[in-house]
C-alpha cells in the first residue's frame, strides 16, 4: 500500500514515457515488415511486453535495448505457435494478435489472466468468421481464450460491430494487407474510441500500407501488400501525460509535459482542453502541453473519444464545484475493472457524491476525505487516485505496484512533482 502524502506541487515540467497504443502498432508493423526495423522510445510496459513476447510465439526475433527495439520482420509470414500464447489482462495484445493468427499456419490458442477471460471479444471472432477463418471463444462466453485456425487468408467483406471496443477494427485493419483479396470492413455500430483507428492508420502508413477509408463507416485495405522496414519513434503517451494536468488542476499550479502537440493522433491529447473547459488554463508550446490550475467547475462532457481518462476526469470532478456528467462510455465497464462501478464506489469511499448507469457517471463535487483505495487490478485506478492525495490527506492506495502494465515508472514521475 502506498500512502499519498498531501504536499504542496510545484510548477515544473515532466517527461512521460513512449506511448501505449503506439508502442503495440508499430511493434506489429516492424514484426510483419521486410527487414530489421528499429522502433525508438517504446514503452517498455507488462502490456507492451506482452505483444513483444507473443510476436516472439509468431515467429518474430526482438532485441529489446531499453531505449529502443530491434525488430526482424517475417514479411508477413507468421510462423506455427509451438504453446498457447499467453497476454496477461492485456486487451489491446489479445484483440490485436487474435486477427494477425487468421494469417497464420494451424491452430493457435490465445489466452490471459482471469480477468481477461471475462472481457468480450466475440466481435471480433465473428469478423474474422466472416472471412472463412475458424475463430471462436474456446468456452463458449465470447471471452478467452480463443482459438483461431490459421491458413490461406483470402479476405473478403465484413460487417464489423466496434460499439465495445475500436481494436477490433485495427486488428482486421492491420491484418487486411496479409490477405490475397484484400479486406473491406463496414462498420455497423461504432465505433468507440475512433482515435485509436487514426492511430491505427497511421502506423500501417508509415510502414508503406495503402487503405482507403469512408470516414469510420468503411474501409478498405488491399491485399498481398508488404508492410516496409524502418526506423520509427513511438511520442510520448497522451494518456499518462493525464494524470499530470489532472495534478495541476487540482492543485492550481502548473504542469508542462514534454513532447506533446495537440497535433497529435491520439485522443488523449484533448484531455488538456476538458480542463480548459473546467477553468483551467492550457497552453502548447515547444517544450509541450501546459495546464495551470484555476477554480473548477463541474461540466457535461462526452468522453467516447478519451475512456482512459474517465477514472482521472472523475477525480478532479471530486474537486470542482457543481456537477460533473460524463457521457457515453458504457464500455468502460469492459476495460482491466468495471470502470465505471469501481471508480465510483471509490468516490463513495472517499465522501464524494457519485454515481453511474450502464452508460456513464455522475460526480458532485465537494466533501472528499481520506480513503484506502481498492484498485481492482487497474493501473488506471492507481494513478488516477493518486491525484487525490494531492488535495486531501489520508489517501493510501493498495495494490501500487499494479502501474507496472503500463507506466514503471510513475511513482518516480509523480515524487518529483
């Protein structure tokens, strides 16, 4: 358990590690391309290590430096696993890898942690039905493991539902160009998260990919393509810069985080501006993005976009006067935890008003105390906690070590503040 220890923040500037999303694509890209491919500034996370040991099983050799990845492309060929292939709670590996097994030989079985047996799935295994490949939740629940029968992957058309989760989007994306015909995806619900997609296209692009695309109704990537070996740097990742701006909001002072532009593919860049909106002032410069705290107030916003930042959007909410409405997550109770149940029994513990639905939460601000907080396995949970520790004494939060699957190093990050 860690104790949170009410301190007085100072303005300053932090540096954040490579980005999540970005670290998984362009793995998979490098693994899948032509050559040796140098991946910089990875992050070096459980999750991303994860993806990195399960292309391994694929048949793909990666020196891991630290500071960057060498990656020697198999040009799409994807080798027999020789064991199931093990992902841990690490949803963005399992989705991503479940599409890339359909072009590959034989039968490969993908699992995880307990939790990730409970996370859907099926979606995707549907998808990849409609394009003759075998794929199927092993015990029947939509959930994994999944067993996915690798063999000559002709393409075709789908019509794909992505109101769950936008990976299973990017994973049939990232496949397509491994196909003979080529595959065109026709999205019907959805989808969620449309950030993730750009940032899926991007990667696929920097690596040679051609798509087409009709806005996120539909998309086509043509098949018998070569993903191109390079040498790519992964930015640094807008979702943990979060919980940064989250500490200057709360504590009126001012945070930069080094390398950021709003001009950046991910979502969660727009984070900064949530606060903007809530009183707090937010500036780019070349150094990055800035927040100064100020007096909050409470908003109504759609976060459909940024679901990684409900948890620490909910917090400072416990901090602002009036009410905070978040809107249009409901799959956020499909992520690591229920997201939306757990951060507000979270609240609750903490004194703060708060409450959810099947599709988003509410929070009154005021009253917040001390509080040992559960993080349910959840390394959003953890950090985005912290932040309250911040305002208010008392804060312990069990579990710390959890911020491991996606930032080590956080706790050395938030001290210096």
């Amino acid at each position: 358990m860690k104790e949170i220890n009410t301190r007085a923040v100072r303005d300053g500037a932090v540096q954040v590690p490579g980005s999540k999303s970005y670290t998984h694509r362009m793995l998979i890209g490098a693994a899948l391309s032509d050559g040796v491919s140098r991946v910089e500034n990875p992050l070096r996370s459980e999750d991303t290590l994860l993806t990195a040991e399960g292309l391994r099983q694929l048949g793909v050799a990666i020196d891991d430096h630290g500071r960057h990845m060498t990656v020697h492309g198999c040009a799409g060929r994807i080798a027999p696993a020789k064991s199931d292939i093990y992902l841990g709670n690490s949803g963005t590996s399992v989705r991503l890898l479940t599409g890339l097994c359909a072009a590959g030989q034989g039968r490969y079985v993908i699992t995880g942690t307990p939790r990730m047996q409970e996370r859907p799935v099926q979606d995707l295994l549907d998808g990849l039905t409609q394009l003759g490949v075998s794929a199927v939740s092993v015990r029947g629940n939509g959930c994994p493991p999944v067993a996915v029968t690798g063999a000559r992957l002709v393409g075709g058309t789908v019509c794909l539902d992505c109101h769950v989760s936008s990976q299973y989007l990017s994973s049939l994306l990232l496949t397509a160009p491994l196909s003979e015909k080529g595959i065109t995806v026709t999205v019907v619900r959805g989808p969620v998260s449309k950030p993730y997609v750009d940032m899926t296209l991007e990667v696929m692009a920097r690596f040679g990919i051609r798509t087409e695309r009709d806005g996120y109704a539909r998309f086509f990537v043509p098949g018998g393509q070569t993903y191109r070996a390079g040498c790519h740097a992964v930015e640094p990742d807008a979702s943990q810069a979060g919980y940064f701006w989250a500490a200057a909001a709360v504590t009126g002072r001012s945070v930069t985080v080094k390398g950021l532009s709003f001009s950046s593919r991910q979502g969660d860049v727009k984070f900064a501006e949530v606060f903007g909106r809530m009183g707090c002032a937010v500036t780019e410069s070349k150094e990055g993005i800035s927040v100064s705290g100020g007096a909050l107030t409470g908003i109504t916003v759609d976060m459909a976009d940024m679901p990684d930042m409900v948890p620490t959007l909910a917090v400072v909410a416990a901090f602002a006067r009036g009410e905070t409405v978040i809107t249009n997550v409901g799959h956020l109770k499909a992520k690591e935890s229920d997201r939306l149940g757990s951060v507000v029994r979270e609240l609750q513990k903490m004194g703060v008003a708060a409450s959810c639905t099947d599709t988003g939460m509410t929070i009154l601000g005021g009253g917040a105390h001390g509080a040992a907080i559960d993080t349910y396995d959840d390394h959003r949970m953890a950090m985005s906690f912290a932040v309250a520790g911040l305002r208010v004494p008392g804060i312990h939060i069990k579990d710390p070590g959890c911020v491991a699957k996606s930032f080590p190093d956080f706790w050395e990050v938030f001290d210096s503040l």
